[in-house]
C-alpha cells in the first residue's frame, strides 16, 4: 500500500492540476464561510471597532465593482502565468530535453501561484453572487470584499515572485542543481543510509530445482515499470509458501506478454497468485524516480549529451552535469549496497528483489556522455577528475573496478579523438592521476580487508 501511495503521490505532484484544484474548492469554501461571518457581525460594531479602518465600508454598488474588478484581472494574469509557464516548458524541453519536463511541473511554486490566482477569480464571484440591494439598503459583506482585496494583494506580489521564479528555474546551473537533489533523495530511498559497510550477506539461496519448477507470470499490459511493491509481494509469498525472483527493475519498459517474476512452485501459481504478482507492478507511459534512481542519472546524462550537440557546442553545462555526476556516484560507493534477498520470516527465503548497484549507475554517469563528449578535450579531462574524486570514496573492490574500466575507456577515446598533441598529453596526465587515485583506494580496501580478518580470528 505504501509503494502503491508513493507512485500515486508521483504522478499527482508532477501535474497542474492537483494543487490549483485544492486551492479552488479552499476558496470556495472561504467564501461561504466569510459570508457567513458577514451576515452574524453587525456591521454597526465594525464601524465602531479598533482595527474598523482597515475593513471595506462601501456600499453594493461599489462592492460590486470592487469584485468584478479583482476577478476580471485575476483571471486575465492566471492566463498570462499559463503562457509564460507554456513558454518555460517549451524552452526546457527543446534545449534540455522532454524528460525534465516533469521537473518543472513538479514544481510547487508555479502550482501555488496558478492556484492563488484561479482560487482569486472563484473567491470573488462566489461573494460577488451575495450582494443584495442598493447603495442604501441591502445585504455588503464587508469582511469578505476586504478579504479579496487582501488576495489581490496578495496576487500581485507573487505574480513578482513567480517572474523572477520563471527565469531563474531556466538557468542550465539552476535545472542541474534541482535534478541532482532529486537524484540524491533517490539515492537515499534505494540506498541504506549507513556508512562505510560491505554488502549486506544474502539470507540463503533459491530453492533446489527452481531454475526448472518456476513459472513466470506476464504482463497484461505494456508500460514502464514505475514501481514494485516489494512488501506486498513478500507478505502474499510468505502466505502461500512461495517463492519469487523478480525480474523487472523499476525504469525498465515491459511489453505485453513479457514476464514480470518468476514464481516456485509451478504447481501453486494460479489466476489468484498470478493476479497478485502483477498488482505488485505499477506500470506507466513514463519513467519515475519513486524508485528508479537510474532515471535521474539518465537525466543528468541527457542534459549533457544535448549540451554537447553541434547545435548547442555548450560543453560547460556538460562539465556541470559531469560535477554532479560524480556527487551521486560519491554518495552511492559510501553505502551499502542492500541485499536482493526478503525473507517472511527469519531463514526462509521469500523474494529475490532486482537491485541497483554501483556499475549501473556508473554506466549511466558516464557512457552517453564518453560517447558524446569524447571530442572536448574539456569534457573528458572532467570526467577523469571525477573518477579520481570518487576512487577515496569507494568500499567495494567491484566498484573501484568499475571506475578502473571507465576510466580507461574515457582515455582512449579521448586520445583517439584529440587531434593537439598537448591535449593528448594533459589527458594521459589526468588518467595517471586517476589511475593512481584508484591504486591507493584498492591498498586501502586491501588494508581493510586484512583488518577484518585478523578481528576474525582474534574472535575465534
């Protein structure tokens, strides 16, 4: 349920309409309630209380107008926030690519001030229809029109926020920067947030024979797996005594027809269990960082990759990804990687999760942009800094491998492309710093290893 709520939650805080539509019934039911106030407090005690020059005292006729004035315009700048929003996204989209679109429709002050705007223009037509008589006699709310008086106010100051807004959220720094802090809040949902640990130790092993007794369930349905429901799949495999291995990671597109898991037993799986093991999958038109945190490197690698296009020649936006890159990949090789093993209860195995490691996420980080960014001298010098700035960092000789292989890929392509003699040397220069980054780094994982060890025996 709670993986089923965060998806949810995903799509419903990357669309327009969650937060104006809260907003517009808020100032709905403002209105009635006001109104309400209006009609119990006498308007005789207004004019005579402390704060009375700071309530609206006019008559219907002027109340009238004072409504129709401030919802009029209101709605007129709420169309002109939707272009001007329009014009952002179109901008985002054709230089920083199509998948970051969701990020700014993410973005909550944009929501806000569509939504103050539209709850603005409802607010005052709903008080304007309570308005009865003349200028002599009749039924003014006082407190109400003063209060959409306060709102237009209001409006306009966040009209002023929200340009200065719009132009900042373009800036190529200021779009990387907010991708990489939702890159990092993935990586704290995937990734235990314990320090300087190994890999957590599998609980045991598939059962014998599940290799030639499993059967896969399939999709019924096409889309990208937004997310898994880990929890639900374990407590219904510990009911049934099952056993599953997923084999579709979040991100990953699934095709109608296409397995989804595995299940041990094949005689237990039925439509009951089958039915189960695909509610367990969220499906989408479109990828998500609920639990994908490959998508947010894929994103930074996209920005990037367009940054470098003959069309764009911006290889410092590409160095900035490359810095934040790096920022992701250092906080990743400090955790530990969790394992794919769930158990229902203590010593049985239940469900083999798919799991993102290092190399996956280093892969996305660096192949697009090596392939991409091979011909700036500038590019690949980065990401070589990169590499010796994470090496200190890693906890895992796999990982430290991994860095060792980029690297080497990111030196020879860059050497094959370089045409100045001087460039080729600054390159060999920054692999040797590199690779001698990484040397130290597999001493010190040696050294700890060996610690480890003697602690073993000493214990025994």
């Amino acid at each position: 349920m709670k993986t089923f709520l965060s998806a949810w939650w995903e799509r419903v805080r990357t669309s327009y309409w969650f937060v104006p539509g809260l907003m517009a019934l808020g100032a709905m039911a403002l209105s009635i309630g006001v109104v309400h106030a209006d009609e119990v407090v006498n308007e005789r005690w207004l004019r005579h209380a402390s704060w009375a020059s700071w309530i609206w005292m006019g008559g219907a006729a002027g109340a009238r107008q004072v409504l129709a004035t401030i919802a009029g315009s209101t709605i007129t700048v709420a169309g002109v926030v939707f272009s001007i929003t329009i014009v952002a996204l179109s901008l985002a989209s054709s230089q920083f690519g199509p998948r970051l679109l969701r990020s700014f429709m993410g973005d909550r002050l944009t929501q806000t001030v569509l939504g103050t705007f539209i709850a603005t223009f409802l607010y005052c037509l709903m008080v304007l229809r309570t308005i009865r008589g003349t200028e002599d006699s009749g039924f003014v709310p006082h407190i109400s029109v003063t209060l959409g008086l306060m709102l237009a106010v209001a409006s306009v100051f966040l009209l002023i926020v929200f340009i200065h807004h719009v132009c900042a959220s373009i800036l190529a720094d200021n779009l990387v920067a907010r991708v990489a802090e939702e890159m990092r809040d993935g990586i704290d949902r995937v990734f235990p947030d314990r320090i300087g640990e190994e890999e957590m130790p599998t609980a045991t092993s598939l059962p014998e024979g599940f290799e030639q007794d499993a059967l896969a369930v399939a999709s019924e349905k096409s889309g990208f797996v937004q997310a898994v429901d880990g929890d639900a799949l374990v407590e219904f495999a510990t009911e049934r005594n099952l056993v599953l291995r997923i084999l579709r990671r979040p991100g990953e597109f699934v095709a109608e027809e296409s397995p989804l898991a595995e299940v041990w037993p094949a005689r237990e799986v039925d439509d009951e269990v089958a039915a189960a093991v695909r509610a367990a999958f969220y499906l989408g038109r479109h990828r998500t960082p609920t639990q994908d945190v490959e998508y947010c490197f894929d994103q930074l690698a996209e920005v990037a990759a367009r940054a470098l296009s003959p069309g764009i020649n911006d290889p410092f936006t590409a160095m900035t990804c490359v810095e934040w890159l790096g920022v992701g990949l250092i906080r990743v090789a400090s955790r530990a990687t969790p394992s794919r093993h769930r158990c229902g209860e203590v010593g049985r195995l239940r469900v083999v999760a798919y799991q993102s490691d290092f190399a996956g996420l280093a892969d996305a980080a660096f192949n697009a942009i090596r392939q991409y960014g091979c011909g700036s001298a500038s590019v690949v010098l980065r990401m070589l800094e990169v590499i010796a700035r994470i090496a200190p960092h890693t906890r895992r000789e796999e990982d430290r491998k991994t860095l060792a292989r980029h690297a080497e890929a990111i030196r020879a392509d860059g050497i094959a492309r370089m045409l100045n003699d001087a460039d080729k040397a600054e390159i060999e220069g920054r692999f040797r710093a590199a690779a001698a980054a990484l040397a130290r780094a597999g001493e010190a994982l040696e050294r700890r290893a060996a610690g480890r060890a003697n602690c073993e025996i000493h214990r025994g």
